[in-house]
C-alpha cells in the first residue's frame, strides 16, 4: 500500500466498564485490548498511524506510546462522535493523497490480514468510502447498511436515527471504515450533528460520497467477531474465551497437544514449538517460550518463563524463570523471578526459589525455600533447607560448590559459601564457609539419657513402651555421616 493512514479511535470514555482503567486498556489474552487493535495495524506497515485520545489521555497515552513509539496522538478534548474525532486526526498529520482506515480500539480479535484484503479491496474498487460490514444475528446498537433494490451501498443509518423497518436490516458497519484520503478531508467539514444524539457521525460520510456521485461500496467479512468490541465486562470475557480458543487452536494445529483447550490459556505473545504437551489447567501468559518436548501442567501457571527442551513441569506458579533442558520442576513448585535451573536439574516438592541460579544436574528435591543462591553443578540439596537470606535489614547470597551434598533440615545463614564438594550435615546451621571437601556439623554430638521416659512419666502409655522394649539395635550411631537425602 502506497500511501496508507490508520487512524485509531479511543477517546470515548467506555462507562460501561464500570473500572477506574481505561476500556481499550483492559487486558485480554495478554494485551489490552488496543494492544490487539495496534498489532493489526502493524502489521499492515502503514505510512502514519494517528490514536485520538480524550478520555483518561495521560495513561491511554503512555499506553498507545509504549507499544507504537512512532504514532501520532491527537487529543480530542470532547467527545463530539465519531466524525469528529476523525477530524481531528486528520488535522493533526499531513496526509495528502491516498487510503485512511478508521478502526475503534477496542477489538481485540481484529487481524491485519483482514485489514490488509479490506484495504486491498477498497483501493482496488476505487472507492471514496468503503465499509467494513457484517451480517449479524443481532444487529441492535450498530449502524446499519442501506442498499439500493440493485444492491448498491447508500448510506449508513445509525441505531437512534433508523425507522423500525430499517432496524431489521442484519448487515451492519463495523465501524471500521476505508477512505480516498483527499475525500475524506473534504467531506469531514460537511458533517452535520443532526441526528439523534446530536454528534457529527463519520458514517454520514456515505451519503456524502453518493450525493457527490462518488463510488462507495462495502466488503462483508465472514468473521465478524474480528470487528466485535468489548463494551463491558462480560462481553470482554466472551471475546477473551473466543479469543484463546482461537490461539489455542493455532497452536494445535503448529504442533502443540492440548489435552484440554477449554481449560488451556495461551497469551497472545506465548510462544511453543512442535511436539509441546499442555495438560490441563495451564495458563502460559506474557512472553512465555517453550521449547521441543516440553511437558507443562497440569495445573500449572507460567508468566514471562522460558521452559528449554524435554523439560517437565508439574503444578507450578513461576514468573520471570528460565528452566533448563531436560530438566524438571514441581510438583508444587513456586518459580519467582531470577530463577534459573541448568540442564537436567531439579526443582522438587514444595519448594520456593528466588533469584537462585541452580546449575546443570544440581537438585532441590524438597521442602525448600532457595532464595539469593548460586547452586554449583551436580549438587544436591538435602530435604527441608532454608537458604537463610534476609537479616532482617539486608539480603545475602549464598554459594554451594559444585557436586557439594548438604543434609536434610539444613539453615544456610547468607552470606556463606560451602565449597566444591563439600557435605553437611543433617540438622546443621552453616554460618561460617565450609572449604571444599569438608563436612559441616553443628549442633555438638547427640546425647541420650538413659530411662527418661520412666522416670519423668511414670504410669504412661509412653512409659510402659519404653519399659517393655527389646532394644538390640546396638551402638548409637545413626546411618550416615551427613545424614543427607539424595532420591
Ligand atoms: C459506531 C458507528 C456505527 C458502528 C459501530 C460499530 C458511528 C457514528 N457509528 O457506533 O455505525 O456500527 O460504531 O461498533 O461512527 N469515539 C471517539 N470520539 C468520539 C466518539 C467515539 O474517539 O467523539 C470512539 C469511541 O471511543 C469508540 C469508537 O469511536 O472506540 C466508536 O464510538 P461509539 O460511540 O462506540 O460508536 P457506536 O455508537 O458504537
Ligand atoms: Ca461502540
């Protein structure tokens, strides 16, 4: 397309919602809704795309800004319809000859594609104005398209202003509308607001372009819940479902198994590769990439993660962690940001992480709480170990050498280092640096008073067991040296 403006319009207040945030700001599927609205449009690759903003423009702004760098923003202080809000873009660029597209900001299951053959076709026709239209069930609330008996596009009448017989007409404006731009700049002035909600309505455009003997024309879309907006809260949800049924589906049919779609929801960034494996109740949102032979969920919630090849996650919550190949997470796990697990390791049962990098075939199997650690390749951390962080002012960083096997039940006092194959033992507190190789113990050895239980309750159930036993396990020693688990 040679000389193509988009305009985009949100400045109208969205009541609906009933929300102190913005209707096109409100998320669905991983993006707000103009987020979607936006994505179409790039991918058109327009010359110039102009946002109208009013309503709540600081943040609607900032929004539109953060996405589109490049946009033009145009304020529309009040809200006077849609004829004028366009007026107002067109004031606020140089445009010159070509096409513009008018589209709103809150539909958020538009694609380019359809933007591009609806332009495509518009420019092809040599169209003044071109409608992008619908058959719908239920027409009530949109302008409909008025024909000819020959078939012809006359004009556009909206809800308010249509006689009862014209209010059965099912084909109706999306709203989103296609101009010859040097048209739309002369016609814009024209607009009148007499009608019945006293704004000046683009859509009079139509019958502008007919009176001037000018071609105007309307390209039926077979999807038309691409053109659909959100004007409340459940309508939001019923486009978010179809929406991440739509994603979902996508996937499917790229390579990903889906056990169970209508519990499956892919943000529209997510990205997967062949032979993926989703179970249910699994919610993969924002930036989230997972790669070949990955099996996620069920029951699992990944926001901003990067899952490597042939990993395996079960019953997780993680956000901004990165999951090595082959490697396995859950079940229960709790991934927070700065997590990082090498090749082949383990994040087991229980288990919580922060800001850890856990190296190639090292393992946290369970109970744990691993927060500010850097965890050497092949170690192995023992059931119950608390990586001690926070003094309560300040946060510390823990080491634990390569190959090194803390025991069960251990407290790394940050911040300490234990060395490349170093042991702990069960129990320990580790508070001072445990050189390579060495074995910690804490706590000083075990002692047994003898005949306890008797003498200080007497008479009970406990008592009288410990009266009546044979005791032939013979030296008091337990199995191990550290007492570590590795399973
Ligand atoms: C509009 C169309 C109607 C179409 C329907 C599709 C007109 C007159 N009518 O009606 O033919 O069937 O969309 O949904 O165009 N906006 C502004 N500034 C304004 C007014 C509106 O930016 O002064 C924005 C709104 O934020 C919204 C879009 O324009 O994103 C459409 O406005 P809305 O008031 O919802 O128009 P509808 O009555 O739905
Ligand atoms: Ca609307």
């Amino acid at each position: 397309m040679d000389n193509l403006t988009v305009i985009v319009l949100a400045a109208g207040g969205g009541t609906r919602m009933k929300s102190k945030t913005m209707k096109v700001l409100h998320p669905v599927c991983g993006r707000s809704m103009i987020g979607h609205v936006l994505a179409a449009v790039q991918a058109m690759e327009p010359q110039r795309v102009v946002a109208v903003v009013g309503h709540q423009r600081e943040q609607v702004s900032a929004h539109i800004l953060q996405l589109m760098p490049d946009v033009v923003l145009a304020v529309q202080e009040k809200q006077e319809g849609t004829g004028h809000a366009v007026r107002v873009a067109m004031e606020s660029v140089d445009v010159g000859s070509g096409t513009v597209i008018v589209a709103a900001g809150d539909t958020p299951l538009l694609e380019g594609e359809s933007l591009r053959a609806f332009a495509q076709e518009h420019e092809a026709a040599q169209r003044a104005v071109s409608i992008l239209s619908g058959v719908v069930p239920d027409p009530f609330g949109y302008g409909r398209v008025l024909r000819t008996p020959e078939g012809d596009v006359e004009a556009i009448v909206e809800e308010k202003d249509a006689t009862d017989e014209q209010r059965e007409i099912r084909e109706i404006s999306s709203g989103i509308l296609a101009f010859d731009a040097a048209f739309l700049a002369e016609a814009l002035p024209k607009i009148g607001n007499d009608n019945a909600k006293g704004e000046y309505y683009l859509t009079d455009t139509v019958q502008l372009a007919r009176d001037a003997g000018l071609t105007v024309g309307a390209h039926a879309i077979d999807d038309v819940r691409q053109t659909e907006g959100a004007n409340d809260r459940a309508q939001l949800a019923e486009l978010g479902k179809e929406l991440n049924r739509r994603i979902v589906t996508r996937w499917m049919r790229d390579g990903v198994s889906v056990m169970d779609p209508a519990t499956t929801w892919i943000d529209a960034d997510v990205a997967l590769s062949e032979d993926v494996t989703i179970l249910p109740g699994t919610q993969l949102l924002g930036a989230t990439v997972v790669g070949e032979d990955a099996v996620i969920g069920p029951d699992t919630t990944l926001k901003d993660c990067e899952i490597g090849a042939g990993a395996r996650v079960v019953r997780a919550h993680g956000e901004l962690a990165v999951i090595g190949e082959r490697a396995s997470v859950g079940p229960f796990s709790y991934l927070r940001p700065g997590t990082q697990l090498g090749v082949e390791g383990k994040i087991g049962t229980f288990v919580e992480t922060k800001n850890a990098r856990i190296g190639d075939r090292a393992k946290v199997p369970h109970l744990s709480y691993v927060g500010d650690a850097e965890i050497g390749e092949g170690a192995n951390i023992g059931a119950g170990t608390i990586f001690a962080n926070y003094d309560g002012v300040q946060k510390h960083r823990t080491t634990v050498g390569r190959h090194a096997k803390t025991g069960s039940n251990n407290t790394f006092v940050a911040p300490v280092t234990i060395g490349d194959g170093a042991g702990t033992g069960g129990g320990t507190v580790v508070r001072r640096n445990v050189p390579p190789g060495a074995l910690a113990v804490s706590g000083g050895p075990q002692r047994n008073l003898p005949g306890w239980a008797q003498r200080s309750r007497p008479g009970t159930a406990q008592a009288e067991a410990a009266e009546s036993a044979r005791w032939d396990t013979g030296p008091e020693v337990g199995q191990g040296p550290s007492g570590g688990e590795e399973s």
